[in-house]
C-alpha cells in the first residue's frame, strides 16, 4: 500500500482551495487525491474516483513527494510535438479554404508537400483550434441587390439621357454637399524654396443643395443649419412650383431622400411635372453634380474664401451664381 503522509494542517487546506478553484481540471484532481491519499484512500479506489490507471495514480502520488506543489502542474515540454509547425498550420488553412468541403485532398497535400501523415481526425481537431466550423454553406443569388439593381437602372438611365437629348425631358442631378473654414487644400504653383499657406479655422458648415443639368443651369440653397428629409421637401416644392416640362432628378438613396416624409410627397410632385429616379447604392459617379462639387473645391476655390465665415458664405454665393458663365464645365 502507498499513501502520502505528513501533510500539515496548512498544506491541506492550500491544497483544498486548489481542488475547488484552479481553472485546471487536471490540477484540481491531483490536488483532491492527495488529499485522499492523506486520508488513507487506497490506489484502487482513488482509480474508481478518478477514472485512471493505477500508473496515473501513482505518477501523481510520485511528483508530490518530488516536486510538491509544482509536482500538480504540467510542465513545459510534456508531451508529444506537434506535427505541424504553426506556418504549416497557416497553409493547411489557406488549402482548407481551397477545398472546404474536402478534407482528403487536403490530408493528401500535407503528405505530397511534406511528407507528413495526418489523419482527418486529426485535421478536425487542427481546423477547430484554428477558430474553423463545419456547418451549412448559405446559398446566395448569383449577383449581389446592388449588382441586379445596377443592372436595371443602367439601361433606364441611358434612356432618360436620350430622351434629354431629343428635349422631351429636362434631366436633373441632384445632391448636397457641405463647406466650412477648413479647406480642402489645393496645389498652385509656387516659388521654389516657398510654401503658400492657406487660412484654416473650425467653423459651422454651410450646406449646399442643388439641380444641376447639362446645360450648366444650377438651381441651389445655402443652408446653415442641418439638412433633413423636411429641407429637401421644401427644396422641392420651391423647385416644382413652376415647371413647364417633364422634369426627371437624378438622386442617390442617401436617408434623406428616402425618408416616409420624403416618398409622401413623390405624387404630388409627379403632378407638377417633377419626377426622381434613385441612383443604384454607391454609384456617385453616376451623378452627374459630383463634378460641380470637386470643380467647386479644388479647382474654383480661391485662397482667401477662408478669411472668415462670411467670405466663405460670399465666394459660394458667387460661384454659384456665376456658373454656366464665369465658371464652366465641359460635360462629355
């Protein structure tokens, strides 16, 4: 028979908190059979107790006497290596990925390329540990919402432009932007040696709204305030009031111009002649107006807009103004 003996009052109650709190499993039960062993439990029933060899047992009865409390862990090194070293473990996933579905061509890959046998088992175990899980594929359509709808709206706006072309419908693009004190810093040609400066300071923003057309006729507001779904209605009705011909805006589906409050009004406004037609998701450069918003800031800007508030709010006021005849751009 085989027990631990002198265990001091001490010990055993280190050891007792050890068996009901270390986050270790292994730790937890070879602290319980010492503690048993003390008590006078033979090999045979601590096996029953803990489900192991009777080899099991008395390792762990041998590394308390040796090593004492450092006896309870494992140490480094322990154990058999691993096949794979963790840049192979990379690729595998990298060949699982390859073949997802598959696992013999990936155990026959390690074996060509290495000259390493692994089995599926233990290429599970490997693909757990690599945060991978075998469930459902999810079935998806063959295009994405935004690929069908580009693949819609692009025929009908080409249509609208020939129809702007054969002057049936005066076709409109439509967007905001906003402008403070902090420029958009533009190039300019400058003495070597030298560095022109601009003005820059954080300021309010001023919002701009506009309808621009290919004939460089631009119907705008400057707002200094915030720009809803409630400003862009009343845009639209100042805008509708007294149209003549068929008129279609071109927009994208920013929130604003997709709100309830906004779709609401949709047939009132088709009855004044006004008409929208939303831009497929992230297609800015379908719209038309963008072009007006770079010219206006990184062309057209002139360095002292950035004085003060009220220059910005003037420079804006006369570049708008002026645009079609001072400030031009040459639409393909």
């Amino acid at each position: 028979m085989r027990f631990i003996r002198d265990l001091n009052p001490e010990t055993q109650k280190f050891l007792e908190r050890i068996s009901q709190q270390s986050r270790l499993p292994k730790v937890r039960n070879r602290a319980q059979c010492i503690i048993l062993s003390y008590q006078g439990y033979e090999i045979e029933e601590l096996m029953t107790i803990f489900r192991v060899s009777c080899k099991t047992i008395y390792n762990w009865l041998t590394r308390w006497e040796d090593q004492k409390l450092r006896g309870l862990y494992d140490q480094k090194g322990r154990g058999r290596n691993p096949k794979l070293s963790s840049d192979k473990e990379v690729q595998v996933k990298n060949w699982v990925n390859e073949t997802p579905k598959n696992l013999n061509k990936v155990v026959t890959k390690i074996e060509k390329e290495w000259d390493i046998k692994v089995s599926k088992s233990t290429l599970k175990r490997l693909l757990k540990k690599l945060n991978m899980v075998w469930k459902r594929i999810k079935k998806r359509t063959s295009k994405s919402a935004q690929e069908w709808e580009l693949e819609v709206k692009l025929p009908a706006l080409l249509e609208l432009k020939e129809q702007e072309k054969r002057g049936e419908i005066n076709l409109r693009y439509f967007d905001e932007s906003g402008f403070t004190l902090t420029p958009y810093v533009p190039y300019a040609w400058q003495k070597k040696g030298e560095r022109l400066t601009v003005k820059s300071s954080t300021s309010k923003r001023a919002n701009l709204l506009g309808l621009m057309n290919r004939k460089q006729e631009l119907y705008y507001e400057i707002h200094t305030g915030k720009v809803d779904s409630e400003v862009a209605i009343a845009f639209f009705d100042k805008f509708s009031k007294n149209l003549d011909q068929r008129t279609v805006v071109i927009l994208d589906q920013a929130p604003i111009h997709t709100s309830d409050k906004f779709l609401e009004k949709v047939t009132e406004w088709q009855g004044k002649n006004l008409e929208f037609f939303w831009l497929p998701p992230y297609s800015p450069h379908l719209n038309l107006i963008e072009l007006l918003w770079r010219f206006i800031k990184y062309e057209w800007i002139e360095m002292d807009a950035y004085e003060s508030w009220q220059s910005l709010l003037e420079y804006l006021e006369k570049v708008l103004s002026q645009f079609g005849k001072e400030y031009v751009i040459n639409f393909k």
